[in-house]
C-alpha cells in the first residue's frame, strides 16, 4: 500500500482547503452579525467545519487510491495492461506514453516480421546465381563471360541486402549535393552495360541536362532496381531514359506489366504474374525503390502494356534545381 501523505494531499488540494476554511470564516462572522449570538454562531460554524472535515476526509481517500494505483502500476516492469482508470494529468500521460510504447512495439514487431521475410527470400533467391556458377566452373571449358553475369547477379543481390539493411538502421548516411542527373544515369548504364549486353538490349539515353538535390549514392541505388528490373524481363529490346515533363522515366519494350498488378508491384515480396511465370522476380528491388524515393522526396509510378513496354515514372519535382 502507498499511501498519499497529508502534506503533500493538503499541497495538491490547498485551493479547496483553503476555500473550505475561507467558507467557514464566512459563516461565523455573517452568522454573528446576522442573529448577534455567540453560541449560536460557534453552534453553525462547528457544524460546517465537521461536514468540511468529512468531506475532506473522502477526498483524501479518493486521492489516496487514485495515488496508491498510480504507484502501483509505476512500479511494475511491464506496463501494456491494467492501466489506472483515475482521471488525472499523471494518468492521461501515463496513457499517453503507454500507447507509444505500445505502437513502437507493433512497428517494431512489423519491421522484424518484414526483415525476416525479405531475408527469406533473399536467401532463396541468391542460391540460383551461385548455383549456376558453380556449374560453369565444374566444365571443361570455362564461359567467363558467362560467369561474369553470375557473379554481377551475385554481386547485385549483396548490394541489395546491404542496401536494405541501411535503409532501415536508426543512421542512414544521406549527404544531400546538387548533382548532375546524367552524370548519376551514365554510371548506371556503365555498371550495367554486361546484363544489356548479354540479354542483347540496346540504351537509348536522351540527356536532361538537368541538376538535381539529392544524395548520388542513394538516387544511383535506386535508379539501380529500376534498371536491373527493366533488363530482367526485357531481351533483344530497348531501354531508354529520358524526361517527361519533370519526371524521370525508364522506359523498356519488354513483357509489361499485367493491369492487375501495376497497384501492387512497389509492395515487399510481391513478384506479380511476371515473376511467378519467369520466376526471377523476389519483389524486393522495386520496393526498395520505392522506400528509397520516400527518404529522398520522389515519387515513384508505373504505367505498362503487356507485350508492349514498363515506364517507371520518377518525379524529381521536389528536387530539380
């Protein structure tokens, strides 16, 4: 039991206390003047500081269990149930807290559910490249372009857990630069010049001239997924890049999209008909693109035809200089 010691109930109650005894006051001079007895005066004046002193007396009970619960639940080591029903200022910020706790639980809980998923499939899905390289190697005579392909994959798929993984620590290392867009979209196309090359598809890039705020390590990385992605479902076609009225587009006249799934395709783990007919897809790179354009202020979108062409929208609204 806690108990609310009565100096510090008279502190927090001294405006009714005193307003009690300011009543009592009251009553014994008008009491006096009015009826001009003593006696009588004392008489009226004791029977209102008794029922003052009772009131009193249930107040402080009142508060001392409102006190005793308080400090009760403040002592627990868990504290997601059996809140303290009182109303007071104490307990609304008690209330208020737990529910941040409890909602950082909950995100916390979502955000181990969505590693471990993607880590499933990651891990599922890197096996297929090494794999196959180890395959090539055990021949006679050793493809090394085709090696080479396997190990970018490889490669590519231990830049996205990476990726991942900073994207989703409490530090991500932004550095916001004015840059130039081309410069950002050349490095790309360099760094994936073997897939274009052996899926025979040709670049079409149009320049933009174009300056944007943003950090180039990151952009790079998304820009990455969406290329990647692009190349994936895309052989002996085209990719072009350009801009469209402020907005960034990848263009591919590869398989397209079904319309049924263009909602969902920025969604973790969802690979879409494409991905499960191809099964290629692990429905992380896109998703990662999308998350990365959140943290960098750009909107992502897709239109598509099947048998026709993707374009992949980036809206560098927010950051064109």
């Amino acid at each position: 039991m806690y108990r609310l010691s009565i100096s510090d109930f008279i502190k927090k109650e001294k405006y009714i206390i005193s307003f009690g005894f300011a009543v009592f006051i009251y009553i014994f001079l008008f009491s006096l003047f009015l009826m001009n007895s003593i006696n009588l005066s004392i008489y009226m004046s004791l029977c209102y500081l008794i029922l003052l002193f009772i009131f009193l007396i249930f107040l402080y009970n009142e508060k001392n269990k409102i006190h005793n619960e308080e400090i009760t639940w403040l002592n627990r080591k868990e504290f997601d149930e059996d809140l303290p029903n009182a109303d007071s200022k104490l307990v609304d910020e008690i209330k208020r807290l737990n529910k941040k706790i409890i909602d950082f639980k909950n995100l916390e809980k979502t955000n181990n559910y969505k590693i471990k998923d993607y880590l499933t499939v990651w891990t599922h899905q890197i096996k297929s490249p090494i794999f196959a390289l180890r395959l090539l190697l055990k021949q006679d005579e050793i493809n090394i372009s085709e090696c080479n392909k396997k190990i970018f994959e490889i490669e590519e798929y231990i830049s996205n857990i990476l990726g991942y993984v900073r994207l989703n620590s409490n530090s991500t290392d932004y550095v916001f630069d004015k840059i130039s867009l081309d410069e950002i979209i050349r490095d790309v196309i360099r760094k994936y010049s073997i897939q274009f090359i052996g899926k025979n598809n040709s670049v079409e890039f149009k320049e933009t001239n174009k300056l944007i705020l943003t950090d180039a390590k990151w952009f790079s990385f998304l820009l990455e997924q969406i290329i990647s992605n692009s190349c994936k479902y895309t052989e002996n076609g085209e990719i072009s890049i350009y801009i469209e009225d402020d907005e960034l587009v990848i263009e591919d006249s590869g398989i397209g999209i079904i319309k049924e799934d263009i909602p969902r395709i920025f969604d973790q783990g969802y690979t879409g008909y494409n991905g499960r007919l191809m099964k290629k897809s692990t429905g992380l790179g896109l998703n990662l693109a999308k998350e990365i354009g959140k943290s960098l202020r750009l909107n992502l979108r897709c239109e598509s035809e099947v048998n026709k062409f993707t374009k992949i929208y980036i809206d560098l609204k927010n950051v064109m200089e």
